[in-house]
C-alpha cells in the first residue's frame, strides 16, 4: 500500500509539472476567462448528455448480467457502476481500475458468484474498450486528413495502440470460432501460477466466448448501446466546443475526442496533465486558440469530476452498508 501511495504521489507530481508548463506556455488569464465564458445553456445541456452518458453504461451492463440470468434493477446497479467509475478516473490510467470494485460489489451486495461478476465485468469492459480505440483510429485518420500532416510524435502513440488494438482483433477472432485464447499460453501459463488456475482462467473464457455468438440477442444490444454511449459522448464534446464558439464539423470532433482518449492511457490521475498538453496539440495543428484546448479539457473534467465525486460518496456508503449488515 506504501508503494501505491508513493506511485500515486509521483503521478499527481508529474501532472503537476505537464500543468505547470503548459498553463505558463498559453496563459493563466486567458485560460480562466475562456473557461468562465461557458455559459448556463451549456452546462444544462453536457450535464444532460453526461446523465444519459452514465445511465447508458449502467444499461448495458445490466444487459450482460441478464444474459447470466441475474436480473438486477437499474437502481441497484447505479452506486456499482459510479464507484467502479471513480476509482478508475482518480486513479493511474483513468480508463481501467474501477472493474475490481465492481466485482466486489456485486459479490458482497448482492451474493452473485465471483464468476459471474468477473465474466459481467470482462466483457462490459470489452465492448468500452472496443469503442474507445475505435474513436482513437478514426479520429486520428481524421485529423491527419484535414491537417495534412503526420507528426513524428504520431509513431510513438502509434506503438502505445497497436498492441490494445492487436490484442482486441485476437479476442474478437478467437471468441466468435470458440478457440482458447488462453490455449496458446497454456504452458507458461501452468508454469507461472498453476494448472488448478489454468483450468479455472479457462472456465471463465468458456463463460465469456459463450456471450459472443451470433445468435446472442444481448450481445446485439450491447453492441447498440456501447455505439449510443459513444455517440453520447461525441455529442457532450461537441457541445463543450460549441459553447466555447468553435464551430467544428463532426470529424473534427472525433479527432479531438481521439486526442482524449489517447491521453486516458498515459498513467496520470483523470489524465491529469497528459488532456492538457495532446489538445493544445491537436488544437494547434487544426488551426484553434491554445487557451480553448485548456478550457475545453476543464469543462469535459469538471462533469466527469463531478461523476467521479459522487461514485466516491457511493462506494462509502455501499462500503458502510456492507460492514452494518456484517455487525
């Protein structure tokens, strides 16, 4: 636990530092005043788009455990999610780390079998990924066709992809034909930890490949709702940029959502620093004020802040609700 806190405070000094540089290169002044120039209209709208960006990730996992045979309400599931997403956000690589917490959850509130938590999470986390890296291509594509360019730097977040991206299309490939992943591995694998852990490992990829088939009509829905969460959140940058008064079309952003993505994977609390420094960037190749970029990553951080914030509240309080019932 020592070393955690030592790693988190070596992360939130990092930040501090791509922060530092950055707001002195653009501009305190300007920064603050783009910023408190976002107006009510615009807050009431992205807080809307970030309230159904929240329920549609609660529907599709609540899709996933259907097809386990677990139907759990909407309601129950809302404190899971938030706490899983909160403890992903505030912590390194703010895209992964919350799906243990939801694991636990579902176990101790409502007695689900581990494996049935884990298969549940796996694949959720599958379907987001999916679309997250998805956003990232795309959007890259598109940034290199309007800015005609294809910066040095491009090779190295090139090489931070490709191997998320491999590891996807091998997933998707084996899980659809029914052939073990883990199969490839099984030898290094029974020698890292053992054959009893080997055999369960492949239990569980059972239960996963088993979601993905044709026929599945969950997965369909699944599949529907993680592109209706991404539009949603296309739609909630879109807005951030136009109360800001940039009047982009919609590739363009994408192509600023692909710069926030690709800052989610750079070991940094909430992308703490990493947002900051791609967007102004992406911004300034695309031709767009610096101090907008920084304006744009604190607004789109202030909702998910707020999100975040309120899925540490619940995490205590299912925390407290779970050491009441053992008392």
């Amino acid at each position: 636990m020592r070393k955690g806190v030592i790693y988190f405070l070596i992360t939130i000094f990092i930040s501090g530092i791509l922060i530092y540089f950055v707001f002195k290169k653009i501009g305190i002044r300007e920064i603050w005043e783009e910023f408190l120039s976002f107006p009510f209209l615009g807050i009431f709208l992205v807080s809307i788009l970030t309230l159904f960006f929240v329920l549609i990730g609660i529907w599709r996992w609540k899709v996933i455990l259907q097809y386990e045979k677990k139907n759990i309400s909407s309601k129950d599931l809302i404190p899971l999610w938030m706490a899983g997403f909160a403890i992903s956000y505030f912590t390194p690589f703010a895209i992964f780390g919350g799906e243990g917490a939801k694991i636990y959850y579902l176990k101790k509130n409502f007695f689900l079998p581990w494996k049935v938590g884990i298969i549940s999470v796996f694949i959720d986390k599958i379907f987001e990924v999916s679309i997250f890296f998805l956003i990232i291509i795309l959007g890259i594509i598109f940034f290199i066709l309007k800015t005609l360019t294809f910066p040095s730097r491009f090779w190295s977040l090139f090489l931070i992809i490709l191997f998320p991206v491999i590891a996807l299309l091998l997933f998707y490939v084996r899980a659809f034909k029914k052939q073990s992943i883990i199969r490839l591995f099984e030898k290094p694998l029974k020698s890292f930890i053992n054959e009893k852990a080997t055999n369960e490992i492949s239990c569980y990829e059972e239960g996963i490949f088993d979601f993905f088939k044709t026929s599945n009509k969950n997965m369909w829905k699944v599949l529907l709702l993680s592109f209706l969460k991404g539009i949603v959140n296309w739609l909630r940058s879109w807005a951030i940029l136009w109360f800001l008064g940039i009047r982009v079309n919609g590739m363009i952003t994408l192509s600023v959502m692909a710069f926030t993505n690709l800052s989610y994977l750079f070991p940094l609390p909430a992308a703490l620093g990493s947002h900051e420094a791609l967007q102004v960037f992406s911004f300034s190749l695309l031709g767009l004020p610096g101090e907008k970029a920084i304006a744009f990553t604190m607004i789109l951080r202030a909702f998910d802040v707020l999100v975040a914030t309120l899925g540490v509240l619940m995490a205590f309080r299912l925390g407290t609700k779970w050491a009441r019932g053992k008392i």
